[in-house]
C-alpha cells in the first residue's frame, strides 16, 4: 500500500512516516505543492494525507486536480485550520476523511486503514485478528463464530484496537476517537477504563483471549502476548 | 436633564437675583431722580409765588392749604430756605401722603412772612409696585423670549450632536464599518466629531489587531503541538522505559493535552467572536438534543444518570448549524460533568426558552463568574474552563437571554430565545 504525506512540516511529515511505515505502508513525503503534485503524476497511491495549508498553493487545489484525473487514491485532510467551510470544502470536492492538527498518530492510522479498506473489494471487507472477526460495515463481531453483542461504542473500540495492534494507545487517544472533541471536557479516563473492561469480558465470555494489556501510566495495547 | 434645561434654570435662578438688585437700585435711582425733580419745581414755584405776592397790593391774609402756606409772622426772619420731607393727613382719602416742602422767608412791603410750598411725591409703595411690575414683567418677558429661541434653535442646532449620538450608540467596535461621523459647521460638534472618528478608527484597529494577534497566536500554535504530540505518540511506542520514565511522559502527555484542549477552545470562541460561524439555516433543536443525547448515552449510562425531556418538536428556529451544536453539546457536557452519580438531568425545550437543569454539588465558586473565561466550579480540574464561556458566547451572538440558578441541590441553566 502507498502512502503520500503532504505535510510542510517536516517533523510532524516524518512522525507520520515513521508511525505509518510500522504499520507497513510504503510511504512518501511531498514537504510543498510542487513537489506533491509531481509525485502524483509519478505514482499511484491508494491514500493521500493532504495537509491545506501548503506554502506554495492550497491543499484543496491538489484535491481538485486528483479529483480531475480520476485517481483512485483516499484522501485525509489534514489541517490546523479547523475551519467548518474548509471541511466543507474538502468534503465536497471528494475528499474521504479530515482530521484537525492536533491529532493523535494512531487515530490517523486507523482512518488511513479505514480508507483503504473501504476501497477494497468487497469479499474483502472483513477485518480478521486471530478467532476475532469483524464485519466493519454491518457492526457485527464474531468470536469462534460466535457473534458478540457489543454496543456501538464498543464496536468502534474494538475496530480500533484492532487497527492499532500491537500499539501503545494512550487513554486520551482512545477517548479522543470514541468521543470526538466532546472526550476534551469530559474526564474520559473512567469511561475509557469500563469500555476496556466490558470489551474484554465479552471477547472472553465468547472464548476470545485476553488481548488488551494495560501499559503502567500509558493506557492499554492490543495484541498477542 | 437636558443641557439646555439646565441653563435655562441656570439662567433663571441668576436673573431672579440680578433682577431683585436691579429693582431695588431702580427704586433708589428714581426715588432721588423724582426728588430733585420735585425740588426744582419748588424752587421755581417759590419765584412765581413771590412775584405774585409782591405785585399784588391789598395785604396778603393767612393762607393754608396743602400746597400752599402763608403765614404773616412778627418779629426777624432767618434767612436761609429749608427743604424737607414731610407727611400729611388727608381727609378726603383718610391717609397719609408724602410731600416734598419748602419753606422760606420773605419780605412784602415792610411786613414778614413764612411760606411753605408743597409738591406731594410719588407714594413709595407706588414706585415699588411701578418698579417691580415693570421687572416682573421683562423678566417674563426675556424668558419667554429666550425659551421660544432657544426651542426654535435647538432642533436645529443639537440637531448634528443627537446623529453624532445615534451613531455612536449603533457603534460596533467589532463591525466591518467606520463610525465616519459627517462635517458640521458648528465648530464644537465639528471638533467633537473629528475627534470621534479618530478615536473609533483607532479602537478599532487595534481591536483588529489584537484579534489578529489572538487568531494567528491559536493557529500558529496548533502545528507545534501536533509535532509534539506525534512525537509522543512514536515515543510510547518504545518498550524499554522504566515506570519512572513512562511516569514522566505520561505528565508530558498530560500537559499537552492540556495545552492543545486550551488552544482549540480559544480557538473556537474566537472564531465564534469573529462571527465566523454566521451562516444560518433552520435548526430544529429538539431533533439536535435528541442527537447529542444519543452521542452522550454511554457517558450518561456510566455515570447512571436518569434524563427527562419535554421538547416541544415544532420548534424550529434559524441558527447556524455549527454553533447550535457546540451550544447544545456544551451544555449537554456540563450537566454531566458537574452531576453526582445516579443524579437526573432534566430538558425542557419550547420556543421561549430551553432549560436545563441537573443535581449537583453546590458551585464553590460564585454563579455570577461561572460564564467566564477560566473560571470553573472546581479550580483542581484539568479542563480550562471555557466551555460556558463559549455558551455564553454563542448566546450574546445569536441575542440569547442566559441564565444560571442553583436551587434546591439542582443547577439550571435557562436560554430565553
């Protein structure tokens, strides 16, 4: 899977890279529009982070040309103007998904991972880890064929610790993606701490393992142990 | 009081004294003006009188009558003349009346005789009454006449001051348009006016430019602290901190999300006060608190709160979609945050007003600063304390009433449309 990072940033450019590269995305980067531009000419990418405010002309310029030449690519706006018109913008010009700076790694993660697999065939949209099966868009979970009833806060747990295996995800991330910007004025950490809990006894019950590990002052990681 | 009413009775109060002196020396003026008078016509009456005397030939009899005394009198004679005031009563009118007498001497063929002459003066209380009428009366009189000028002029005169003052009480500092107050060829108000302009035009630059400032300071800030952020993020990734370590990124983490929650509220409010949020469109409210309550259900559920609505579902009203929601979800947050475990948030939405009210522990702080920025009901709390301040925000952009109470245990928060 290839990924381009439009970002003039150059440090949050290659954290992005760095974290995205683990996940095992082929990755460039295009620090300025010219250099973005040219590398959409050159290659074909299945996901585009687009950052809006680039030095040398408009995010949204480069989403309308991808949109012109039909690319097949997802596209994430990425911007620190969390201006309502630009998301509305973007959005309309064909744009999958816009994430305000700043955001937490592992959620870009799991929206780029969401992209592409939205765009993948469809006997394909089904999200295995180990005896857990899930069916993104019919909400249904299974566990050694059983199907768990999880609430839909639940689900979009799981989806996302699936989509961030083996990762450390702090509390706030985890709030922030399940809550959205609401996860800022609540103290999350309580809610966060019984969705984990619930989740883990379901998979459990259903005779899952126990996947989720707490990480001292972090918050938790999905994986194998 | 209007400035002009004011001088009036300044006026007024200052010409009933001024007028009071004037009368009272008029009095004393005329009062000697009518006496020399009198004593001129005396003098020369006493001329006539001895001719007369002189001329005719039979021996003069005694003579008495108020004007006129002749009396023969034996022996010598001083003299000297005298004039002096004197009162005498009348009969006919049965009173006193002042007169102005002359006495003098005077020698008719061989024989003396004293004669006084009479002139009867002005009675007193006739100048007085003369004198004070005749004030009373140019007194009114220039009132009057100074009140009809002064009401004809006024509309006229004050008339560029009352649009200087319109103007200034349409006045935003915040709003795209100069105060540009017109010329005027009263040099007062022409001077006020120049020096308004300037004034204004100054407010509002550097109204603008601290909201420039504000603006690209929350903007500018948003890029470092995703850096770091995602800095973070890449570091928790790695295994071999100790807990003393992982302690210490943990109160990094903290301080940032802190941070970086600080600067999307001021963010927001200040795009909400740059009114960057003032496209309207019809916003059916009881439709949008239903929603925010299913988006809270969970958070509702952990805290086992119970919440009751009565929303009256035909109350649609413009809004701008963006703000309306921050609006409803902040005050949905509130009632959660500062609820008690198991406690109830009630709902009440009709098109005068929306109500919300929940249980909760006392505010520790006083109500009346609660919509301020940084300031919250528990100081130890990580949140910055804006989310009211963006309610009220929203409300004073949109002309929403709002208002707090804590009765009864249960905080309320009351928006009247």
């Amino acid at each position: 899977m290839n990924i381009l990072i439009i970002e003039d940033e150059k440090e949050l450019a290659q954290s992005m890279r760095h974290f995205l590269n683990q996940e095992g995305y082929i990755c460039d980067v295009a620090l300025n529009f010219e250099e973005a531009y040219e590398n959409i000419q050159l290659h074909s990418y299945d996901c585009i982070v687009l950052d809006i405010m680039l030095p040398d002309g408009s995010g949204l310029d480069l989403l309308q040309k991808l949109k012109e030449e039909h690319s097949r690519a997802g596209v994430i706006i990425v911007s620190a103007k969390n201006a309502l018109d630009d998301k509305i913008k973007g959005l309309n010009l064909g744009a999958d998904d816009y994430l305000t700076k700043p955001f937490h790694l592992p959620e870009l993660s799991a929206r780029v991972k969401s992209i592409i697999r939205r765009r993948q065939f469809e006997g394909d949209k089904q999200v295995v880890f180990r005896e857990i099966r899930v069916y993104p868009d019919e909400h249904r979970v299974f566990v050694n064929g059983t199907e768990l009833d999880l609430t839909k806060k639940e689900f979009e747990l799981l989806m996302y610790l699936i989509g961030n295996k083996n990762r450390a995800l702090t509390r706030e991330a985890i709030a922030e993606h399940l809550l959205g910007d609401q996860a800022d004025m609540l103290d999350s950490l309580n809610f966060i701490y019984t969705h984990i809990k619930n989740l883990r006894k379901k998979i459990i019950n259903a005779g899952g393992g126990d996947y989720i590990k707490t990480i001292y002052a972090i918050g938790y990681k999905f994986g194998e142990k | 009081m209007k400035l002009l009413k004011k001088v009036i009775l300044y006026f007024i109060v200052s010409s009933v004294f001024i007028f009071i002196l004037g009368s009272v020396s008029a009095y004393f003026v005329l009062k000697t003006l009518i006496a020399e008078e009198v004593d001129e016509t005396l003098i020369s009456e006493k001329n006539r009188i001895v001719k007369q005397l002189e001329q005719s030939a039979e021996s003069i009899p005694n003579w008495k009558t108020i004007h006129l005394e002749v009396r023969q009198i034996k022996g010598n004679f001083a003299e000297k003349e005298t004039l002096s005031d004197t009162l005498i009563y009348t009969k006919d009118t049965g009173e006193f009346i002042p007169l102005r007498q002359l006495h003098f001497y005077t020698r008719i063929k061989d024989k003396n005789y004293r004669i006084t002459l009479r002139r009867s003066l002005i009675e007193k209380e006739d100048l007085v009454a003369g004198v004070t009428g005749l004030m009373i009366g140019i007194f009114i009189a220039t009132i009057l006449l100074l009140n009809l000028i002064n009401y004809r002029s006024e509309r006229k005169l004050w008339k560029p001051f009352y649009k200087t003052l319109q103007s200034l009480n349409a006045f935003e500092l915040d709003s795209q348009k100069a105060l540009n107050l017109p010329s005027v060829n009263i040099l007062e108000f022409e001077q006020l006016n120049k020096t308004l302009n300037a004034l204004t035009e100054k407010l509002r630059r550097d109204y603008r430019n601290l909201k420039q400032f504000s603006e690209n300071a929350a903007h500018e800030m948003q890029t470092p602290l995703a850096i770091l952020r995602s800095k973070l993020d890449i570091m928790i990734q790695d295994q071999s901190f100790s807990d003393e370590q992982l302690q210490n990124i943990r109160s990094l983490y903290n301080a940032l999300n802190r941070l970086s929650r600080l600067n999307q509220s001021l963010n927001l409010l200040i795009r909400i006060e740059n009114q960057e949020f003032n496209r309207k469109r019809k916003v059916d409210f009881s439709e949008l608190i239903k929603q925010q309550l299913e988006n809270l259900s969970e958070l509702i559920q952990i805290q086992r709160l119970s919440v009751t609505t009565d929303l009256d579902a035909d109350f649609v009203t413009d809004f701008n979609p963006f703000m309306a929601e921050t609006l409803i979800s902040n005050l949905l947050i509130n009632a959660i945050k500062h609820n008690v475990p198991e406690g109830r948030i009630d709902i009440e939405l009709n098109a005068r007003r929306l109500r919300i009210s929940n249980s909760g522990q006392k505010p520790k702080v006083n109500p009346d600063i609660l919509f301020e920025r940084f300031k919250k009901a528990n100081p130890s709390s990580d949140s910055p304390g804006l989310g009211l301040s963006i309610v009220r925000q929203i409300c004073l952009q949109n002309g929403i009433d709002i208002n707090y109470a804590y009765v009864n245990a249960r905080h309320t928060i009351t928006l009247y449309f």
